[in-house]
C-alpha cells in the first residue's frame, strides 16, 4: 500500500490559510496596525511596539480592509462568505519578513558541522574545499525541478513559523548555467507561492576553483555573461557580493556592483562577517539598501551607517550555529541605528529559516528587547528586502498576511519559550 509521501504532508499543512473574506476578531493584541509608519524605525524608536488592545483587523482577497478596537466595531458591511476567527488570549502581528536567505541549495552539510565540533573554523573548511564550492558541487548536479522542488517545501516550512516575505539568493551555482538555473527556481517560486519573494543575484558568493588564481576572468564571467542574460530574463530585483577575505576584495565588489547598478540592481550585500575591510562604507556609498552580517564592526563604520538609509541587517542564528560573534546590535541601537534581523538560511552557516530562533537569539545574545526585536523582523526587514509599501506594518491597503499566534500571556513570551512554535496560522 502507498503511504503518503512527504511533500502532501506540506502541501496540505493546515497552519497556512487563504481566505477571499475573513475577519479576526477580540484579539488581545494587534500589533503594529497604523497608518502613516515611517519607512523603518532606529534608536530609541525602536523601543515602541504599538500594539491595540481587544482589537480586529478584516482583509478581502488578500488586502486589510479594516482593522479597530472592538469597542468601535460597526459590524461589516458584507457579511457574505466571511470566514470569522475568534482570536481571544492570541496576538495577530505583520507576518515576519526573512530579508536574507539561501533557500535554493542542493543539499544539506552535516560533515562541516561535525568538523566544527571537532575544531575546525568555518574559514579552515571554506579553504580545504568546503563551504560554497561544496554546496556549488552539488548543485550543478541537480535539476531545475528537484530544486524547484526541495526549495519549495523549505517555504512551505518557513511559513508556518511565521515568514510572510522572502528574499532569495543565488550564488550556489557560480557558473552562468548554474546561477540562471536558481535564479530562474526563484522566478518559479514567485509565480506559484502566495508568499511576496525577492531575488537576489549572488554570482559573487565565491570563486571557483579554477578561477582561484585568476579573479578578473570571474568576474568577466560576471559582469559580461551572467549579468546581462539576468536582466534580459528580468530574473533579480537586488545584486550581492560576498565582501571578505578569502572571497571578493573591496575594489572587487565594487566592480561588480557599479555593473549591477547599469541594469538597476541595488545592492544588499554580505560585509563584515569575519573582518572589516572597509565594506560597509564602500557599500553605502554604492547605494546599498542593506548591509548584512556584520559581526564584525568598527566605530567608523557605525558613524557611516548613522548617516545613510541602509538597513543594517544582522543574522544571529548563523553567529550560533558556526560558533562566531553574535553582531553587536544593542551597541547600534545604543548609536541610534535601525537594526533589521533575517535568517541567512543555508546549508552552511545557519541549517533554519525559523525566525522565531532568530527572535530569541536576538533578544538572549544581543540584548535587544522583544519590542525591539520585533520591528526587527517586520517593519525594518520589510524596508530591508524594499517592501514597506505592502509588508511590515498592518495598514490598510497592504497586502501582508497576518500571523496569528497561539494563546499566549504576552509578546516577550515569543522569544522567551523558545523552541517552541508559537504560530497558529498565517492568513493570506
Ligand atoms: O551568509 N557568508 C556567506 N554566505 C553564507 C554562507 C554560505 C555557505 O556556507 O554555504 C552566509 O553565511
Ligand atoms: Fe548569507
């Protein structure tokens, strides 16, 4: 007899609602519902976490229509077909925004993390042919649809621990075959998931071997093949580049991005994740819109950052797992910077895209209050993958779906029991 396979199991996942009508009403928090949000929030605003007490919200086909306090509730004008919640003892937030991942990878690398326990740095693995040219290996083995596939139950995943928005990165392929296949997965994934997905080209995430001592054909290969064939197909909305030693130099990411910038790809970039180098300036003089990693950081770099509208993005589940510094987000707050917090999810550095981990780790290891922590993962992810206009606040008019938790006391009680899923369902 057939049993049912895996893939049903999360095709048929009960947590991920979609709805033409629905109301959710007498919830005991509705957090960040407003009009008029600036486009992400730093220093000390970050403190604020509106939140309406014994509230409703109401969306129709996808968009809110209405949200309020029940005390002023008039009932809806329609009440054909609408799907009713009674929400009472949960909270409804903006779902999460993961506004850095590396959802499309072959497969998963236990040995490097088994070496890691055995003493081994991430950089020692990277140098003895580990790390991306692993996972690069790997991939060019596999299908368009097998990773179509694989990517898509990893989404499927996330969104039940509350992801309602994703940036995805190429850069396991690092030949032009290999890049426009994950970038065309990605392209496919837009299509046939309800989740808002951004795409980012990565053809900088490493150098392949046989370009190890020859920099400037890579990037020729970058500059004069892959990116042209990517905007032709319209296949990325941003450029990154892997700025660290061992990888992609300063002047080389530059390079790469004044090219990027011809087809109009604005960069969020990988900078100080082992060193300072100079990155984050360069970045931001470039136009970045975000800066990820830094967990490594100078004073300098925090003066450059206070005066520019690049999200800082910090990724401290990948500080966890590869045994780094966790990135110093208090100290930035403290400075009056916003701070946005993602996953990085990817087979390396950070096996999960679950952003509730992320939640807790941002709060225990970097201090960050729960209040802080989430306008982390809403209001400034959102502005950090350039969808503030639909995502990250619950105004109405936008299109972000909803997450709406378990019964629980309070909303530090998210990062607080960690571990647990605190998620009851995301409503498109
Ligand atoms: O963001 N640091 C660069 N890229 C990934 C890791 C890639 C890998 O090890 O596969 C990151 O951590
Ligand atoms: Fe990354």
């Amino acid at each position: 007899m057939n049993s049912p396979k895996k893939a049903d199991f999360f095709e048929h996942f009960p947590i991920i609602v979609i709805m033409a009508k629905i109301l959710i009403k007498n919830i005991k928090g509705l957090v960040l519902a407003g009009e008029n949000f600036k486009p992400y929030l730093k220093g000390e605003e970050m403190a604020n976490l509106p939140i309406l007490q014994n509230a409703y919200v109401a969306k129709e086909d996808g968009v809110i229509i209405d949200y309020g306090s029940m005390d002023d509730w008039q009932g809806l004008l329609d009440w054909r077909d609408v799907e009713v919640i009674d929400a009472e003892n949960c909270f409804v937030l903006p779902a999460f925004c993961d506004s850095h991942t590396h959802l499309v990878f072959a497969k998963s690398r236990e040995e490097e993390f088994v070496d890691r326990i055995h003493g081994l740095t991430y950089e020692e693995i990277a140098a003895r042919g580990g790390g991306i040219l692993n996972s690069a290996a790997r991939l060019a083995e596999m299908s368009e649809e097998e990773l179509f596939k694989d990517a898509m139950k990893r989404l499927a995943l996330v969104q039940t621990y509350g992801t309602g928005a994703i940036e995805i990165k190429s850069g396991y392929g690092l030949s032009v075959e290999a890049e426009l296949k994950i970038l065309r997965v990605i392209q496919r994934m837009k299509k046939e998931s309800p989740v808002k997905i951004k795409a980012t080209f990565l053809g900088a995430h490493a150098f392949p071997k046989e370009f190890k001592e020859n920099h400037e054909d890579y990037i020729r290969l970058i500059i004069d093949e892959m990116l042209p064939q990517i905007a032709a197909e319209n296949l990325a909305d941003y450029i990154d580049v892997f700025c660290e030693r061992n990888y992609f130099s300063l002047e080389e990411m530059e390079e790469i991005l004044i090219a990027g910038a011809k087809y109009g790809l604005r960069p969020k970039v990988h900078v100080n994740q082992f060193s300072v180098m100079g990155g984050i300036k360069k970045a931001i003089e470039l136009n970045a819109l975000s800066v990820d990693h830094l967990e490594e950081i100078s004073d300098d770099d925090i003066q450059a950052l206070k005066n520019s509208s690049c999200m800082p993005t910090l990724l401290p589940s990948c500080s966890h797992f590869i045994s780094i510094p966790f990135a110093q987000g208090r100290k930035m707050i403290e400075n009056g910077l916003p701070i946005a917090l993602a996953s990085d999810f990817n087979p390396g550095t950070t096996p999960t895209g679950n952003l509730q981990t992320v939640l807790s780790l941002a709060c225990v290891k970097m201090k960050l209050t729960p209040e802080e922590a989430i306008n982390a993962l809403t209001i400034n992810a959102a502005y950090a993958m350039g969808l503030s206009e639909t995502h990250g606040t619950i105004s109405v008019g936008k299109t972000t779906p909803l997450l709406l938790t378990k019964e629980i006391p309070n909303l530090a009680y998210l990062p607080y029991a960690f571990g647990d899923n605190h998620v009851d369902k995301l409503i498109f």
